[in-house]
C-alpha cells in the first residue's frame, strides 16, 4: 500500500499556493493602506505604544546582558593579538551591522509578534472582525494596517536602543572592569563605524525585520482557525516562522550589503 498518493500531493501544493496568494494580497493591501494609516496617524501611535513601550524592558536588559558578554569576550580574544584598544569599534561593529538587529527582531517576535497573533486570533475567534464587516468597516484597514505600520515603526527604534544599551554594557565592562582607555574605546569607534555603510545598513536591516515579524504575526492570527487550539497552533507558528524569517533575511542582506 502507497504511503501517498498524486492527488495528495497536488491537494497539498494546491494549498500552499493558496495561502501564498491569501498572504501576497493581504501584504500589498497593507502598503496600500498606508496613506489612511497616516491620516489617522492616532491608531499606530497607540500601537507604537503598545508594541514599543511593552518591549523595552526585554531589548534593553537583553541588550546589556549582550554588551557585557561582548565586552568581556572581545577584550581577550583582542588582547591576544595586542589589539585590545579597538574594543568600542569591533563591539560597535558587531551590534549595529548584526546582533542589534537580529537580536532585537528575535525579541520582537517573541515578545510583541505572539500579542498580535493572540489578539488578532481572538477577535476572530469572538466574532470581532466579522461584526465589523457587517458593519460595513473593513478590518483590515481598522485593525490591521495600524498595527502593520506600529511594527514597522518601532522595530527599528528597538534595534536602535538594543545597540546603544549594549555598547554601554561593553563600555562597563571594557573600560571600568577591565581597564581599557575610555579615550581610546569611544575614539576608534567614531574613527572606525562609518553612518551610512554600518549605520544605515543596521536600520535597513530592522525595518525590514519589522516588516516581516509584524507581517507573519498579522497574517498567522488573521488566517487562524477561530478556536482556542487555532489561536495556540497560529501565536506558535508566529515565533517559529518569523525567526526563520529573520535568520535568512539577514543572511542575504548580509550578503547584499558588505559583500562589496
């Protein structure tokens, strides 16, 4: 007896192409909401709030426990080869090109991704969303997009602060435990981290890290059976799917921008 069959095979893909085109529609309608989400500018300040301050306490003790473990690691791989003086820089380096936006985004997931899909899940599951479309109000427009938009918003302000916070904690322990040249810590980092080319490419990074997390998050509660288990099964599958996400959008940012 065969274990599968053609037709189960093509139920499957058929499926999956499905959600995909459910899922591509869903996101060009977010951008094109975004003129409405700005004159209403109200809705995703509440989320910004919501997604934003409700997370700092996790980004910014990560981020510290992160610059500590940074700082201690680097001094002495660096004082190996003598070099324990560009410490700030290749700390600095590290956060603002790599860990801050990864790590930030990984919080963000884990943090403000599940509260979305759980929300999202169960106004579905309470009959929310369909009250508004029989109201005429499309819940896309009213409950998504200012969502969408408060992700993407404050993602890059959490990788910002993920960074900053952790350059203290290396600062903490570099300088004042291990007693590198406070001068010479914060010289070579402005010397040797460039705005625009680490800078800028960190916040391209986050945004579009914030785009998917945000996304994922939305479209998992969205599509989730309106059940108890769905809402469970969809807030798992959020974590799960936006890490991944974030993982191999890094790897070809990455390979986008510093291959040159």
């Amino acid at each position: 007896m065969s274990w599968w069959r053609p037709a189960d095979v093509g139920f499957a893909v058929r499926g999956k192409l499905a959600d995909l085109g459910v899922g591509a529609r869903l996101f060009v309608q977010l951008l094109r909401l975004a003129p409405a989400c700005l004159r209403r500018f109200g809705l995703v300040r509440d989320q910004v709030h919501f997604l934003g301050n409700y997370s700092l306490a996790i980004i910014a003790v990560s981020g510290l426990f992160v610059g500590f473990v940074l700082g201690l690691q680097m001094y002495y791989t660096l004082q190996q080869f003598g070099s324990a003086d560009i410490l700030g820089q290749v700390v600095t380096l590290v956060l603002v090109r790599e860990l801050g936006p990864v790590v930030a985004a990984l919080l963000f997931a884990g943090r403000a991704g599940t509260s979305l899909t759980a929300e999202i899940g169960l106004m579905k599951a309470g009959e929310q969303l369909a009250a508004m479309e029989m109201m005429a109000v499309d819940p896309v427009k009213r409950v998504l997009a200012p969502r969408f938009w408060g992700g993407v918003i404050t993602m890059p302000l959490l990788a910002a602060v993920f960074s900053a916070v952790g350059i203290i904690g290396a600062y903490i322990v570099g300088v004042l435990l291990l007693g590198v040249d406070a001068g010479t810590f914060w010289g070579r980092m402005q010397s040797g981290v460039d705005v625009f080319s680490d800078l800028g490419n960190g916040v391209v990074k986050s945004i579009v890290f914030g785009i998917a997390v945000t996304f994922v998050a939305l479209l998992e509660g969205f599509a989730a059976r309106a059940t108890p288990e769905g809402v469970a099964r969809a807030t798992t599958r959020t974590v799960v799917v936006a890490s991944l996400a974030v993982l191999g959008l890094d790897f070809l940012l990455t390979a986008m921008m510093f291959s040159s």
